[in-house]
C-alpha cells in the first residue's frame, strides 16, 4: 500500500509516501509485449519497456473490492487484454471484462457474477478463452461475446494451463480443481479427463499440509514427486493456479496442479525421486 500526505492545507497538494510495489495477483503479456499487472483491488498496471517501468492504466469496473485473479490477452491483437475477477463481498460474484485499449477502460465481456479465478486463450482455436470458476468451466468461442458452460456445476476451477500442440501430440487444456485434481481436454475446453496418475491427494485444500511437490513430463498426463526444499521455520501456502514452467515448457506446481502463489520460487522442487509409467486415462466428460 502506497500512503499519501497533503504537503498543503485542504488537500490541494499531495506527496507520495512508503515504498513502492504491492500485492500483485496476475501478470500478462499481449502480442506487442506490453505486460500487464492486476491487483487484489480492480486496478491495472501496465509496461511497456519489459516492466522497467509501471504506469496505472484502469480499474476493472466500478468496485472497490473487485480481485483481478487473471490476465490474458489477446494474441492476434495488440492491446486487448481479458480480465478474469471475483469480488470481495460474499455471494457477489464477479465475471469476465474487456479492455481495448490496453487495460484504460474495461467493459463486462461475460459472465457476471460468476467468481472466475482462471482465464485462458486456446492455443488451438483462435478466439477460444477458457474460464475457470467457483460454478465449472465456462468456454467462448468468439472472442467473449457468448459463454456455455462445459462441466458440472460442482466443479470448483481454480486454476488453468493451456499447452500447445508438439509434434504429433494436440494442444491441451489443464485444469486445477478442488475435488476432482487434475483435468484434461483435447478439444479446446469442450470434454475433460482426468489426469490424476501419479498425483495423490485428489482434494486441493490438502496441499496446505503436503510435504512434496509434483512435475508433469510435459503432456500432464503422468506426474513425478519432487521434494521440496527444507527450511527451518519455511511456510508454505496453498497456491491457486496451474504454471507452466518456462525453461522445460513443462506445467509445474503444489501437487501437480497449482503454481507457487504465495510460496515464492523457494517452494520449487530440488529434487525428483519415483515416476508414473501408466497413461491410462479415465474419463470425466463435461455436458
């Protein structure tokens, strides 16, 4: 938090007080490289000189207590920046908003008051977001003009990772959730099966308590332990989404299916002991 102090009577002057910086709680990049900041008050920050520099450009929507949990841009059009956010005030909800311009002015796209907590372009249908929320998954295929929902309604989505095709492998779409662990789709968000092999503790709420960390080989099918790094008196909160991570192209995270929120980058692991060998692969399909 940022103080201010009038330098002059009636508030007619005012000099900035504290150190700079804050909760930050999503980061995105659009075609042209300008990235983009979203904190846990409906505000927008962006850069664009590889954030050597910050500039406030907006609030999503008129509440003060809206949470901008995601980011994503549009990857064909500089400057169209998608906003996945929960509210604050119980049972209000939230939805998914649309800036232009980049990130000056927002506009609800879709689903109000839905509380979304996860926001992705398909990476292998150009116009596809996907949209994760308290309520299942929400899918548009034009850009945010119309959602359908495609899973149950007791799905509770907390995070979301798109991986792009490879060779002769499909793009995939990745869930995180709450009660039923890790999910696949190969249609862009349509169906989805579970890609649980190797992965434990099927209940998210339980990563509180974990003493290890799980990496996918990069298909999300199939996961590996990874031990996590010891430090006396070291905690580690329940994180929230799926990561990928950049170096392996690899998606990465608390228990397979979440990225290090709120644990920083001591909470990756620094070693891997046992490996899943089986690719069988239940289904859970979505209406």
């Amino acid at each position: 938090m940022t103080l201010a102090v009038a330098a002059r009577s009636c508030g007619q002057s005012w000099e900035r007080l504290g150190p700079e910086g804050g909760m930050v709680l999503s980061l995105g990049v659009d075609s042209a490289g300008t990235v983009y900041l979203g904190t846990s008050d409906g505000h927008v920050f962006a850069s664009e000189d590889r954030a050597a520099r910050w500039e406030l450009r907006g609030r999503v929507g008129p509440r003060t207590d809206a949470v901008v949990a995601a980011l994503a841009a549009d990857p064909r059009i500089p400057g169209k920046v998608f906003a996945a956010v929960w509210f604050r005030e119980a049972g209000a909800g939230g939805g998914v908003f649309r800036s232009d311009d980049g990130g000056r002015t927002w506009l609800l796209a879709g689903l109000p008051g839905e509380a979304v907590r996860a926001l992705e372009f398909s990476a292998s249908r150009p116009g596809t977001i996907i949209a994760g929320t308290r309520s299942g998954v929400f899918r548009s295929r034009d850009e945010g003009e119309n959602w359908e929902r495609t899973t149950p309604k007791d799905w509770v989505v907390n995070g979301v990772a798109v991986l792009p095709a490879r060779g002769s492998e499909v793009a995939r779409v990745l869930l995180g959730t709450e009660a039923q662990g890790v999910l696949a789709s190969e249609d862009a968000g349509k169906n989805f099966t579970s890609a649980n092999h190797g992965f434990t503790h099927p209940w998210a709420t339980r990563a509180m308590r974990s003493t290890y960390w799980l990496s996918s080989s990069g298909t999300g099918w199939n996961w590996k332990k990874a031990v996590m790094p010891e430090k006396a008196g070291a905690r580690y909160r329940r994180p929230l989404s799926v990561a990928q991570n950049p170096a392996a192209g690899q998606p990465t995270g608390s228990n397979g299916y979440t990225a290090a929120r709120g644990a920083g980058s001591r909470a990756w692991p620094t070693a891997l002991s046992g490996t899943t060998t089986s690719r069988a692969r239940p289904g859970i399909a979505g209406n």
